[in-house]
C-alpha cells in the first residue's frame, strides 16, 4: 500500500511542475489566503516574512525543487516568484539566466527580451550573446526581463535578472513571477 502512495505523489509532483493554465503555479493559484497557500503541506516549511509574505524552498517549477516566495495583498495571493538564482557568482547566475530562457521556451514558446533582440535566439551562440549582454545590462544596473510571447489567459508569466549591492557586495537574483493578466 505505501508503494501505491509513493506513486501517487510522484504522479502529483509530476503533473504540478507541467506548464498550467491555472491562475498561478500548481497547487498555488493567485488570489488564495495565507492559510490556503501553507495548507499544501507537501511543499512546507513555509517561512513567513515580517511583512507576512512566505517562503518555501520546496516548490516545484518544472520538476525540480525551487525556492518559491508568496507575496500578498488585501486581495490574497497576488504575486509567486520562483526564485532560481540568489547569490554573488555572476558566471553562475548567467548560466541559470539562459537555462530560463530555455526553459520558457520550451513550456511556453517564443520568449521575448525588452530592449535585447528583436528576434529570439535560434542557435547557442546566439543565446551567448544575449546572456553577454545581459550581464553587461545587469552589472550596469539595470533589471533584464523576459516572457513568453504568447501568455496564458489567467496569469501574466515574465522573468527578471537584477542585481543588489549590499555592503559593498554585489548579489544577484533571477526570478521568474507569476502575476495576474495585464489588461
């Protein structure tokens, strides 16, 4: 019996890290309360930050455990970012920058990046070129974004690449959010 259980939630984590056109990131839809984001138990310990926002490092984005962050709102859930790189290796959150544009790609289709190429990146050497420049962007200041083409009807799918300097240190972060539609 606890063979079949094992299945069960294989089969479950599978299909909640497939591409949905949920409101959200399966199990977690936007518009949820507190108390309904943390009942998936499965995915806790939740941290909860001072201003009441949460934090789990155990979500799932396309089959592989992420630091997934809830932000909150008088309305309930109204932002997910998975948080696939928070850290202070440039290289390394390059390498992760082109592993989300493929990523993207591959779940939702032509990916586009403001203000980086008008076309998409049709070859490695290419996808190179554009994590070159958006590191030259990032390190300049500026936040690198980038979203499928076409978006689901219930949420609004975008990734942004950022640094933060704190004590003379430089950290990076890639996200990719989960917001409701834009009009």
């Amino acid at each position: 019996m606890a063979r079949w259980l094992q299945l069960g939630l294989i089969a479950t984590l599978g299909a909640l890290s497939r591409p949905s056109h949920a409101a959200g990131l399966p199990p977690w839809e936007l518009g949820m309360s507190r108390a309904q984001v943390t009942n998936f138990v499965d995915f806790g310990p939740y941290k909860t930050f001072t201003n009441g926002d949460l934090e789990t490092f155990n979500g799932i984005f396309d089959g592989q455990k992420e630091n997934v962050q809830f932000f909150f709102n008088d309305s309930g859930l109204h932002r997910i970012g998975v948080y696939l790189y928070e850290g202070t290796d440039l290289t390394a959150a390059a390498s992760k920058w082109k592993e989300c544009h493929e990523t993207l790609a591959r779940l939702y289709g032509s990916v586009e990046t403001p203000g980086m190429t008008a076309t998409a990146p049709t070859s490695t050497a290419a996808l190179e070129e554009m994590a070159s420049k958006a590191i030259a962007r990032v390190t300049g200041g500026d936040r690198v974004q980038m979203a499928p083409e076409r978006q689901p009807d219930k949420v609004f799918i975008y990734s942004s690449f950022w640094m933060s300097t704190d004590q003379g240190t430089d950290y990076y972060f890639l996200t990719i959010f989960f917001d409701p539609p834009h009009p």
